[in-house]
C-alpha cells in the first residue's frame, strides 16, 4: 500500500512540474529584481531558523502554509551538512538542533553505531532515500504555494561543538575522511578528502531539484567564518554550473557575501543574488548596485526581539533597491511550526505572526507598483529631513514614487516632481491602513507634501493619474 502511494506521489509531481515553465531567474529589464513564472518578483519573508528539511520533527506542510497565508514568497533551509546542538547561540527550541535520533541528511547511515547525536555512523558514499524524499516533497509543497527556496548547501562550524555533529567529521562516518580541523574543511587542499564528498553531495542535490523551478543555491552560509576560502567558494559555484550544464532547467546561484555590507570585488559571473547579514543600514545595496545583480539581506537578528526592529530593516532595505530579505524568526519550532511560540527575551532575534503580516504589508505595497522600472533615487527628496528622520525613495521618474520614512511622528516632505497629477497615498507599515490620501496637480519643480502622525514609521505612495492607476 505505501508502495502504491508513494507511485502515485511521484507521477502526481512529475504531472505538475511538466506542467511549470522556467526557474526564478534574474529579470532581463531589471536585474536587481527577479521574475519567476513570468511575474516581477521581490522575496520577502520571515522564515524559520533553517532546520526544516533536517529536523525530522519539523512539520514543513504547516510552516509553509503559514507563510503563504501571510503572502511571503521565500524561505531559507540547510540541507544537513551542518547541524548544530541544543542551546547553540542561546536560541531556545531551535529548529536546527534535531533532538537525539531526529536528524537526516543527505547520507545515509551505515550498520556501524556512534554519531553523536543518536544512531548510527554515516556512510559518506551512499545516499539516504529518505532525505531526498524529503527534499522533494519540501520542494514540491513550497513550489505549490508559490514560495522561493534558498538552499544553503554548506555552513561553517562556528565551534568546535557544531563540528562534533557534522557527518563530515571522521568521528562520525566510516569513511575514513574528515579527520581535519574544522577550519580546513572548506578548503582545495587541506580538507583530507571532503572536497570529493561535498562535490558528490552538490552534484546528487542538483540532479534531485533538476525539475523545480522554485530553488536558489546559495554556495555556503557566512563564508566569512571557519577558515572559507574563496577559491573553495568559487570551486563549489563551478560544480553547480557544470552539474546543470546539460540539464533543461539552470538554476540562480546566490553567494553570502558579508555582515552588515562590504564592496564586492570581482563578482563570479554565474553568481546572480549576493547576500549581506544584518543589513541595516542597507549600505551594502548602494554599493554594489552597479553590478546589476540581486542585493538580498538574508539573515537578521542579534538586535533584540522587538517586532519593529525586522520590520523596519525589511522596509528599509526594499526601499534602498534590495530585491531579497529574510527575516530569520524564532517563533517556528518543532513544535509550533505555525510560528506561535513564545520565546524568552535572550533570544537573539525576533518573529511573530505580527511581524509577518507586517512584511506582508510590505510585500503588498511594492507590488502595487512596476517596481521593475524603479531604481533608487536620492534625488527626489530636496529638503532636510528631520535629525531623527531617514528615509528611503524608489522611483520611475514622473511616473511612480515608492517613499518610506522612519524616525520623527510626521513629516513635511519637499519633493522634486515633474508637472503632472498625481495621486498621493501614505500607508501605516504596522496595520496595513491607508492613513491619507490626497490628488495633486502639480506645475513642476518642488512640491511639500505633510505625512499625517506616526509612529515610528510611515510610507507613501505617489503615482502619476496619466499611468491609469491609483
């Protein structure tokens, strides 16, 4: 009978895959932005801590189903080279931290007990169906309910407790492989073996998401730690690129470049989304826009729990020209995959399902625009602002302003407009509400346009009447 089934799965899926069209790729207009399934995309989310395809207790049917009722468009996930023990980084319930026994990754176990988190060792040449299993129906629920992976295919072991649970680590396979320092592991030369294996587990991920169309590889979460080469990075970019090269379907390879920001020099060509952490202020989005390739801020936090604090770097950093922001969100576990848990105040980060309607908010405000045709402009804001205020402007010149300003409880704007009417509308970034509207028919040159109160921030929509929208 589970034989039966999993039949009927497998052509059920295979159905609906032929039926796609082509992956999520950058768009030809505007390369900052991406298009997927013919559509303008921008990724927006507040994604779980990375575990959900890992975890064998997480169930991602729900977690999925939560963001696509908050119309959040993207997650990130690990695929299970890395693992971390409980109580890593002071993070409660984490979803990366399987507990004993519940953890699977790409390799299966062999007949030979002793991985340290529970069950047998691992046999680095052999594959675990399960796993792949796993990751198909993940990559198949996500791509029904029109939400982007990010899968990061490797991470580096921060300390030598992460190392301790990789099935890389010679203590827990029976390979005879992996008996290095945790800082030689993603090395050309120093990594006794592990190089091979890690091509293999890229090459195997490939082949098994060669169908979907909803998947972006990022190359290795935070490079920057745990002795990451560049040359090891730009290797594992090589394979993906070789591993699709005959294949129907070529995927976005995404790189993490940096925390905070960083100007990248001599960018791979086959990579299309580089990512910053903790990107606030988006910085790290001006100076590498002239690469005319997606800036993501992928991974927030360490900034205290409060919910405006990811609204806010969200707003910000969409508003700077960023195409991609993730939200990382401590309130999915293993057991509240609908993202309700309630976290102690050490936690190092924030979620809830308040913020995610926030960030739908967002999400639905840039899309009521052809964001494809806006780029920054500093130059639409002619007065000073406020010492407490900043503020944010992406437009298409006489056609659509998308303005977001936080700090101060109201503003006088002075802008810089062309002659034309125009319609004008501020929106409250917490509740969603249109808090103003107004219809100006303006002569050219600079204008003044007064935000109603708020508190602590606030966006404003301008387009032009003679585009036929409001």
């Amino acid at each position: 009978m589970k034989r039966i089934s999993f039949l009927v799965v497998t052509f059920f899926i295979a159905q609906y895959l032929r039926a796609q069209t082509t992956p999520i790729a950058l768009h030809l207009e505007n390369p900052h932005y991406f298009i997927y399934h013919g559509k303008p995309t921008i990724l927006i989310t507040s994604g779980e801590h990375y575990g959900a395809l890992l975890n064998l207790d997480f169930d991602y049917l729900s977690y999925l189903d939560e963001l696509k009722s908050k119309e959040l468009n993207l997650t990130r996930t690990f695929t299970g080279s890395y693992v971390e023990p409980n109580g890593a980084f002071n993070i409660a319930h984490n979803t990366l931290a399987p507990a004993f026994g519940r953890f699977i990754c790409p390799w299966a176990r062999s007949t030979q007990l002793g991985y340290s988190n529970g069950g047998n060792k691992f046999d680095l040449t052999h594959w675990d169906t399960a796993y792949f299993n796993r990751l198909k129906d993940f990559a198949f629920a996500a791509q029904k309910r029109d939400i982007v992976i990010e899968l990061s295919l490797f991470c580096p072991f921060y300390e030598e407790v992460q190392w301790k649970l990789s099935p890389m680590n010679a203590i827990n396979n029976i390979n005879g492989v992996g008996a290095v320092g945790r800082n030689d592991v993603y090395t050309l030369n120093k990594n006794n073996g592990l190089l091979k294996v890690q091509e293999a587990m890229v090459r195997k991920i490939v082949d098994e998401l060669k169908d979907f169309d909803n998947i972006i590889y990022e190359i290795c979460n935070e490079p920057y730690f745990g002795g990451v080469t560049m040359e090891w990075q730009h290797h594992i970019a090589s394979v993906i690129s070789e591993a699709e090269r005959n294949l129907q379907k070529h995927h976005l390879i995404s790189q993490n470049i940096a925390n905070a920001s960083a100007r990248i020099e001599n960018p791979r060509p086959d990579v299309s989304v580089f990512n910053f952490h903790y990107a606030s202020p988006p910085v790290a989005v001006a100076e590498n826009f002239n690469l005319s390739k997606v800036i993501g801020d992928n991974e927030t936090g360490f900034r205290g729990t409060s919910d405006s604090t990811y609204r806010m770097e969200g707003w910000e950093f969409v508003l700077a020209g960023g195409g991609l922001y993730n939200n990382l969100d401590y309130s999915f576990t293993a057991d509240e995959e609908k993202g309700t848990f309630v976290y102690p105040p050490t936690q190092p980060g924030g979620g809830s399902p308040a913020l995610r309607r926030q960030l739908s908010y967002l999400k639905n405000f840039i899309y009521r625009f052809d964001f494809v045709h806006m780029h920054p402009d500093s130059t639409v804001i002619t007065g000073r602002l406020s010492r407490k205020a900043r503020a944010h402007v992406l437009s298409e010149q006489g056609k659509q302003y998308a303005v977001y300003v936080f700090g101060d409880a109201k503003v006088n704007l002075e802008l810089m407009l062309p002659p034309g009417t125009y319609y004008a509308e501020w929106m409250n970034p917490v509740t969603g509400n249109s808090e103003k509207q107004e219809t100006l028919h303006h002569l050219g040159g600079k204008i003044i346009i007064t935000s109603p109160n708020y508190k602590p921030d606030i966006a404003l929509r301008i387009v032009n009447t003679a585009s036929g929208t409001k």
